[in-house]
C-alpha cells in the first residue's frame, strides 16, 4: 500500500521583502504623542521606516559638543545652531542630524519645523554609523537639496564635506585631515580647525 507523499512546507517569507507600511511625519509625531514612541528612544524616520540610532559614546559626544561651542562662539546672531534636532526632510522623513546651522528666525523655529531651504549647514557625527550616514542619509540630504553636509568620520580621524548638490547627487566632494583647516560655504569667515575637532 503506497504511502501518501507530503510536500515540504514552503520557506518561511523573508520579512524584509514584504511591502512595508511606511509611516508620514504626523504619524511619526502622534506616535510619539501617544507615548508609543518614548522620549529616552533616539530613533529618526527615514523614507517612512523608524530607524533606531545608533548609541552615542562619549567620544560622539564631546565632538558634537565641540562643534556647537565653535559655532555658538563664531555665528553670533546670523545662524541657529539646533544640535541633535529634527529636520522635516520630506513627507516621509524627518532624520535628527547631530547639529545644523539653520537660518536666522525671530520664532526660534516654534511654530513650523525646519525643512531644507532652512539649513545652511548640516553635520552628522559618525563612529558606529558611518555607513548609514554615507549611503542612506547623505544622499537623501542630496535630493531634498540641502546646500552643504559634512560628515565627521570619528575612527579615520577626518570630515567630509559634500556642498552643490545637483540631481540628487552632491558634486563637490573633499575629504580634510588633521592639520587642514574647514569652512561652511554659507559662512566662510568663520574657520574650524580639524585637528581641534578630531584630537589624537
């Protein structure tokens, strides 16, 4: 008496292939007003997707700290200096670089979020991000049209500065070491120089 013959189950689905429900902005901020997103959280929305962040070490920490003591000290009343806020990038995503230099308001940016045509300068700090910084947040910065990034690249001990961005892409790219001194194009006279930000 034949036996009867059972087909293997099917591979599980590859839940990263699935189409994702994608979340807009004002999704985003009632989550975080029901309290289904904690404030302690440090999570940013890119393209729809809650993205956790990174954790911030203390050598992530005293570089960003530098870096707004500079500014805070040199823009005066030209520029906001906003360190680890928000920036309404698209429908779909709002990222929380690690300090911007926004355009001068009288409101302080109170009652509307800051969005592209507002920043002047945008800077991430990266240790364990690197990466994500450089391929899936820098070209996002690109095609929202954000004039100037730079990413500081804490492990190679280097900023790269990435200005004119042109179909989504940015077109004038410079790698600076220790001993090169970096200016915001929007703010030339104001100078950093990268062996004080990047210490041995």
């Amino acid at each position: 008496m034949a036996t009867a013959q059972t087909k293997p189950p099917p591979p599980s689905a590859d839940v990263t292939q699935l189409p994702l429900r994608r979340f807009t902005v004002d999704e985003y901020f009632a989550m975080a007003e029901a309290g289904i997103l904690k404030e302690e959280e440090r999570v940013e929305l890119i393209d729809g997707v809650i993205v956790e962040m990174a954790p911030i070490g203390n050598n992530h920490l005293g570089t960003t700290d530098l870096y707004n003591m500079s500014f805070a000290r040199e823009v005066g009343d030209r520029a906001i200096v906003r360190v680890q806020g928000s920036i309404l990038l698209a429908e779909r995503s709002m990222p929380e670089p690690d300090l911007v230099l926004l355009r001068a308001r009288q409101d302080f940016y109170r009652y509307r979020a800051a969005v592209p045509d507002d920043v002047l300068l945008l800077i991430e700090v990266a240790e364990s991000s690197v990466n994500y910084d450089r391929y899936q947040k820098l070209p996002r910065y690109a095609q929202a049209g954000i004039p100037e990034v730079w990413i500081t690249v804490l492990p190679e001990r280097i900023i790269e500065a990435h200005a004119e961005p042109v179909a989504g892409r940015y077109t004038r790219n410079r790698i600076y070491l220790p001993g090169d001194t970096i200016s915001p194009s929007a703010l030339p006279d104001i100078e950093l120089v990268v062996s004080d930000i990047l210490p041995e």
